[in-house]
C-alpha cells in the first residue's frame, strides 16, 4: 500500500472524528441550556405567584382603608 494512500484515510478519519467530538460537545451544551431555561421558568412562575399574592393583599388594604375612610368622614 501506497502511503499517500494511508495518510489519506487517517486524515479522513481524523476530520471525522473531530466532527463527531464537536457535535458531542454542541448537543451536551444545547442539553445544558435547556436545563437552565427550565430553571428560569420556574424561578419566573414562582416570582409571579408571589406578586400577585402581594398584589391582592395591597389591594384588599386599599379597600379597607377607603372603607374606613368613608366612616370617618360620614360617607356610609
């Protein structure tokens, strides 16, 4: 066998192996990123949950303050 040859086919297979070795670490930081994403839109569904707890108490503070309010001015 010709060593043009030989080094043709470890070159090849060389490329290719690379090829395959950055496909692995693309789709392992894709897989990492979905991880993170998940994360996020747990910690934003819990911050919602808590704003709007906050919200409806500020909100029902308001109404009593006004209730009491128009007692103390007379407005029943």
């Amino acid at each position: 066998m010709n060593y043009q040859i030989i080094s043709g086919i470890l070159s090849s297979g060389l490329a290719i192996g690379a090829l395959t070795f950055q496909a692995g670490r693309h789709s392992e930081t894709i897989e990492s990123l979905g991880v993170r994403v998940s994360q996020a839109e747990t910690r934003t569904r819990e911050q919602d949950g808590v704003l709007f707890d906050i919200h409806g108490k500020v909100c029902a503070i308001e109404k009593d303050i006004k209730h009491i309010m128009k007692k103390l001015n007379g407005d029943y």
